[in-house]
C-alpha cells in the first residue's frame, strides 16, 4: 500500500505528513483499481493510479489547489475541474494522441470525484432523506452518488481547511489535544471521512466513491470510443494494442 511516508528513515521527519488531511491514499488506490482493473492493461493503469495518488502530493494540500480535493466549498471549481479533465481526454482521442496524457487526466478527475463523498455533507445529506421510520438505513451500496436532489442541494457543502487554525490538528500529539478542546463544525477535521477512524459513515464516502468512480469511467470511455473508435480506446487502456 502506497503512503506518503518519508522515503528513508534517515534525517528528519516531516512535521506533518499529506496522508493525515485527505482520504488515505489506499482507499484512492483501491476504489480505482477496482473500478478500471478489468479495463486496462496492468503495466498501464499504474500510471492512473500515480496521477491519482500524485494529487495529494503535500504541495496541492493546506489549502492551496482545494478543488482538486474538492475542499473549502470549491464544489463548482471543483465541477470544473473534473470537466476540464474528461475534455482534456477526448481532446487528446480526437488527434490521436492517446495514452500517458489522457492516463494522467482520468487518474486527477477520479481523485476529485473520490475525495467528493468524503469531504462534503454529501453522504449525511444522503442519509436524512433515506433514513428509515426506525431509525436505521439503507446499506451503503443502496447509495447513489449522483442523486439530482443531493448533489444541487443548497444545504451541500464541503470542509474548509484554514491554515492558521487548522494546522494544529496535524501536528503529532498536540493535535489530539486541540481535537478535544474545539473543531470548528464546517472544518474539514469536523467534517471528513476520510478513512474508518471517522465512523461508520465511512462505508458510504467509499461505497459512493466506488459507484462515481466506475461512472466517470464509462464516461471517459464512451467520448474516447465516438472520438476515435476501438483504437483510441486501446490507446488509452492498452488492451488490444498488439492485435493486428
Ligand atoms: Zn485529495
């Protein structure tokens, strides 16, 4: 599993680490292999894979380039972004240039839809509407990630990082003190589900994330096959490329 752990154990360690203020890199790694596996050649969904993870690189992260995470309420930059992405893909299907480009496109969309469900309401949103006269819920597959009624709802909104007040939530034992002290209720820390440390609502950040994900692929696929047909496709999966 890919970490964004310091390479060696010599010299310093750094302070605070990208993994701690996004959805953890294994869980982006898992819902996209998942979804394309059965897609792509393995030597080449590697390199969607590393588009993805490469998102969280520390330097995209602290508030800086939050619709790629779609933080701080960036929804509609965030929107935009993914579609500048899929446009990107077909761009590059209808002159011919499949392939690393358009790999690297899919792999930065798909890290913004994933990281969607598990910084924004989305899911509790989700689960007032369907929640049952007794109380329980639907189970997390029942949950559809596009719901038109959710995903334009004024209430809808996404985790905010600030800087100077948020920082200290990362830094190694300070940070769990001040988690215990006050969370601002709208900041990403309050907010997240990132990972199973957040709770059971984790299951549907993830289950959405997987359903959004095999979506946009079939999106990207289905622009990419009209652009320019089988070979274009195979350009971008690698699958069929050595048949005469
Ligand atoms: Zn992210």
């Amino acid at each position: 599993m890919r970490r964004f752990a310091p390479k060696s154990d010599f010299g310093p360690k750094p302070i605070i680490s990208s993994a701690n203020i996004t959805m953890d890199s294994r869980y982006h790694e898992e819902i996209t292999r998942w979804a394309l596996e059965a897609h792509f050649v393995p030597q080449v969904l590697v390199e969607v894979v590393r588009a993805n993870l490469g998102q969280d690189a520390l330097r995209y992260q602290l508030g800086r380039h939050p619709h790629f995470h779609f933080d701080n309420n960036r929804i509609s930059e965030g929107n935009a972004y993914v579609e500048s992405q899929h446009a990107e893909i077909l761009e590059l299907a209808k002159e011919d240039g499949g392939g690393s480009r358009q790999r690297r496109a899919l792999g930065r969309l798909l890290h913004a839809v994933q990281d969607f469900y598990a910084h924004a309401n989305y899911v509790d949103l989700w689960l007032a509407r369907y929640e049952r006269p007794d109380g329980s819920y639907p189970p997390p597959d029942a949950i559809d990630p596009l719901h038109p009624a959710l995903i334009t709802h004024p209430d809808l909104i996404t985790g905010t990082f600030v800087f100077w007040r948020d920082i200290i939530y990362y830094v190694p034992l300070l940070g769990a003190l001040a988690r215990r002290i006050w969370v601002h209720p709208t900041s990403h820390e309050a907010m997240n589900l990132d990972s199973p440390r957040q709770g059971w609502r984790f299951d549907y950040a993830y289950a959405a994330a997987r359903t959004r994900t095999l979506h946009e692929w079939r999106r990207a696929a289905n622009a990419v096959r009209q652009a320019g047909g089988q070979d274009a496709i195979a350009a971008l999966t690698g699958i069929g490329r050595e048949r005469p």
